[in-house]
C-alpha cells in the first residue's frame, strides 16, 4: 500500500482520517500525518497514525501528500518542502483557491496534483466534496483519493475551472444554512418560544427538506409549491423573503465567496 502524509492535523485532515480509518478504506500503519501543534500530533499517534518530526520529512517518506494548510501558508510550505519533491509523489490539496498550477510552479515541479473542495460535514461522515486533477494523474491516483472522501459523505468530479465557484456551493456554504437556522430560531425566540424547543424543530426540518429535494423527479420549484397552500400562511412568509431579493442576496453571497477563492489564489 502507498503511504499517505497529511501536512496539517486541522478538523478538516482529522475528518478525512477518521472517516478512512474507521471504514477501513485504508490502514493506519500506512497513514501519516506532520503539524507544528504537537498536541494535535498526539491525537493522531493515538489513532495509530505515524507522526513524522516535519514536512520534509513527510515528503520525503510518502508517496502521496495532503496538504491541509491555509491558503495563506501555501508557499511557506511548498518551499520548505522543494528539495525533497520529486515527480513521482502525487500533491492533494484542500485549500481554497489554490490551483493545481501554482503548486507545481513553487514546487519548481511537474508533479501530479489533485485539488478537492470537502466541506465541515465531513466530520460526521456527511461531507459534500468536489474533486478535480491535473492532467497527469493517473486513473489509479484519482480513485484511491475519490476512494477517501467517498468514505466521508458524497463526491462530484469537476473540471478544475470550476473549482472556485464550487467553494461558495458545498465548500462555505454550511454557514449560509447556519445563519439561515440562527435566524430561524430567533425568530422562534421573538415570538415566545424557546430556543431549546425551537432548535431542535429547524435541524429536523432542514434535515427533512434536503431529503425530500434528493428524491427523483421533483425540483426545488415543485416542492415549493407543494407547501405553498393558495392564500395560506406559507406564501405570506415568502412573500416577504421575495420583498427583499432572498434568493438575489443569497446568489450575491455566493460570488462574493468565488472572488475571494480567486484572490487567494493569486
């Protein structure tokens, strides 16, 4: 079996472990991971993870490297790890806005590269992950990576010119579902009923709707109109969200978070 390294031990690279190694999609004696934060090291050992003393080292030992790290970090890392790359160890990134390119360029190296976009709900094995590669990997690289986050939740391949705007659909996303809950139950607050009550109501429907949208032949537009009775309490709810542009704020969001991918990338 090839050895995985994960530079960074974050939520988002415990995620990814855990999901794999309580599924048995891979084992840990061939997983490892390298964090400056030796506390997070630590949780990961107790996992049966091999902790590596730096990214070089990591490099140096795996054949395929994650790199979990801020945007912000990216060439700080990719350049202390230059002079152990070379073209046969295969780079996934989970960072936003970072391009397959620019990896291989400060890496100073043509090596292969997938760019994935998972998102928080991958830490209950419910992720919603997208996925794209250069043009070098190979067939066998893509699915054992595609083989990890499909152990966590589900996976759409894209081509890597959409892998920006793909961050403001399942990437940041979750917090415009939480504000959307947030302000739900202040609501509820508002009107007389307590946020113990209110909560649990909101999740349960949220998790309800998502359910009924994944159901064949029906489209947002039908279910809609499905709970929109004529004259009814319902379309007076929606009528104020209409008033104020919902749906144009909500899209408006969404390319603000493209823009910033964007810039981080740059």
């Amino acid at each position: 079996m090839k050895k995985i390294g994960f530079i960074g031990a974050g939520n988002m690279a415990t995620a990814i472990l855990n999901g794999v190694v309580s599924t048995k999609t891979y084992a840990p004696e061939y997983l490892f991971v390298y964090d400056v934060n030796p506390e997070k090291c630590h949780k990961m050992a107790e996992k049966g993870i091999g902790v590596l003393s730096s990214a070089a080292e990591l490099v140096d030992d795996c054949d395929v490297i994650f790199l979990a790290i801020k945007p912000q970090n990216f060439v700080e890392v990719l350049e202390s790890v230059r002079e152990t790359v070379r073209k046969d160890k295969l780079f996934v990134t989970i960072a936003a806005g970072i391009s397959t390119d620019f990896i291989k360029t400060t890496l100073q190296c043509d090596c292969p590269v997938i760019r994935v976009m998972p998102n928080t709900p991958l830490l209950l094995g419910k992720g919603a992950t997208a996925m794209s590669r250069s043009s070098d990997v190979t067939d066998g690289q893509f699915a054992l990576i595609q083989g990890f986050f499909a152990a966590c939740g589900t996976v759409a391949v894209l081509d890597e010119s959409k892998m920006n705007a793909i961050i403001s659909v399942n990437g940041s996303s979750p917090a415009y579902v939480y504000l959307f809950a947030k302000a739900m139950v202040d609501g509820a607050v508002q009107q007389g009923i307590s946020a113990d009550v209110a909560l649990p109501l909101v999740c349960q429907t949220l998790v309800g709707s998502a359910a009924m949208l994944m159901q064949p032949d029906t489209t947002p537009d039908a279910l809609i109109k499905m709970v929109s009775s004529p004259g009814g309490t319902t379309l007076k709810a929606l009528d104020v969200l209409y008033d104020h542009q919902f749906e144009k704020t909500i899209q408006e969001a969404m390319e603000a978070c493209t823009k910033r991918a964007e810039e981080l990338g740059k």
